[in-house]
C-alpha cells in the first residue's frame, strides 16, 4: 500500500550490534518525518535477530540514543501496540509459518553451500554495495534435506526476469533476477530466518506502508518483492535515503565509533546541531 492509499504506517528498524551512527539518525529522522507528513503512526522494532552480535547494552542504548535525538514512536517494545511482539527474537513462530508456506509452494531448496563455497565457485561478483555473492546454483536441484548435513533454505529466484519498483525518493528501479541477484538464502543453517524473510514477514504483519531506509537496501528490496509475491502478501511502498560516508567516500557503519550518536552527546553536540 502506498501513503496516497490509506493510513500511513512507517517503522524504524534498528539492529542492537552496536551503537548507532549518523546515518542511522538521518535514516530514522527522514522515517519520522515521513510519518508525521502523512499523519501517520511510526513503529519501532527491534531487528534483534543476529544472537551473536545484538546485546540486551545495545537495545537500551539505541532507545535512549533514539530518543535523545528526537525521535518518537507509537508501537514499539517499550510501548507496547496491537502488532507486538515488536522484537524479531521473539517472532519466531511467524517466520515458521512464512517458510512452511514457501515450502508448501516449491519456491525455496534446502543448501549445504558455505559461503566459501558460493565466493569460490559464484559465476558473477556481487555489486559493491551488496554483500550476497551470487548463488551458482550447485543445490538447486534438490527438493529434500540431505540427513547428517548442515543446510540453510534457500529462495529460487525466476532468472531472468525484471524485477522493477518506484522508490518514493530515488525513482524508477529495476533489477534482473538471477544476473543481478541470485538465490538467496531465507532461512539459516543455525535455524535463524534470514533478513529477507523476517523484514518482509514482519513488515506485512505489522501493517508498514512504506518502508524508508538506506539505498545500500534497494537490491534487498528486489528480493523481497519477489518474497511478498511468493506469500501473497501487498507489498509497502519504498523510500530509499542516499547513504552518508566518511571522509575516504565508505559509507558510515557501527565501526565508526567517533560519530555514533553516544559519542557526539558525549562530545557535547546537541540533536538541534546535529539535525
């Protein structure tokens, strides 16, 4: 649904593995403004699905960066709303369903692929900025797991075909499955559903109409436009925000430590300044 087509629902989507950044606070403060344009409601959901690396310091830190920033939700896990629970860790059971039913309909193979494997054996490099090799194929035959074997699930994409859509923000965008992106990978060897997967499950269920975050994302949003088609679900509209980068032209991560948004208060900024 887009904003034009009836309530507006926006979301920020944090992932608790490090102190936020500039370009998170752009991102999130472009969503919000977003939201209050359209008089909509704004959720937050805590994307907490990364066991390893999300850590119960990080959640309360990224509340309370968001908050000293400016930032305001509606629904979210401190706040409660009627599409909790609003932490992916939590949410389990609804990426089961989800993949039940991409099973049910023969969209997704089981994979013994490492990602060593895939790198070694890719046929095409991936887009610089886009971290997924594209897959070869070398599972795509099997429809049953292999006992004994660690295996991951993954989407088969229809090669070949354009998968287009209009960003809100950047416009008209087009992709080729299967040369631009391959097969990718919605459910985990560890038993962990992939981002592809919980983001668009759990954008369907919560009611998002547009989605706003990083153009780093707009080959992620190929992939899951072919995901809300495969489990029928109306996909959101997109607004895609050009990324910040350093001073060597990398876009900002969480290993930039001295522009998180703790360590500028730190340094004395005020949200105003920075804003």
């Amino acid at each position: 649904m887009n904003p034009s087509e009836g309530s507006y629902r926006g979301r920020l989507a944090p992932s608790p593995t490090g102190y936020l950044h500039l370009g998170h606070a752009r991102t999130f403060w472009t969503a919000q403004q977003r939201a209050r344009a359209n008089q909509g409601t704004l959720i937050l959901r805590n994307d907490d699905l990364d066991g390893a690396r999300c850590r119960p310091e990080f959640v309360a830190a990224m509340l309370e960066d968001m908050r000293w920033f400016g930032l305001a939700w509606e629904e979210g896990p401190d706040c409660g709303g009627p599409h909790g629970p609003y932490a992916q860790s939590a949410r389990h059971e609804i990426y089961r369903h989800a993949l039940e039913q991409l099973r049910a309909g023969n969209f997704i193979y089981p994979c013994t692929c490492s990602r060593k494997d895939i790198q070694a054996a890719s046929r095409a490099p991936h887009a610089a900025e886009d971290d997924e090799p594209i897959y070869p194929g070398t599972c795509r035959h099997r429809t049953m797991a292999v006992a004994g074997q660690r295996y991951s699930w993954r989407f088969r994409v229809p090669d070949g075909e354009v998968i287009g859509f209009k960003d809100v923000n950047l416009g008209p965008q087009q992709f080729v499955a299967g040369r631009d992106f391959g097969d990718f990978i919605v459910w985990r060897h560890d038993d962990v559903p992939a981002y592809q997967l919980a983001c668009a499950v759990d954008d369907a269920a919560m009611g998002i109409t547009e989605v706003v975050r990083g153009a780093d994302l707009l080959m992620s949003t190929a992939r899951q436009l072919l995901l809300y088609r495969a489990l029928g679900l109306n996909p959101p509209g997109f607004y895609h925000c050009k990324l910040l980068l350093d001073e060597t032209g990398k876009r900002l991560a969480k290993r930039h430590d001295a522009l998180s948004l703790r360590a500028l208060r730190q340094a004395g900024k005020s949200p105003e300044l920075l804003r």
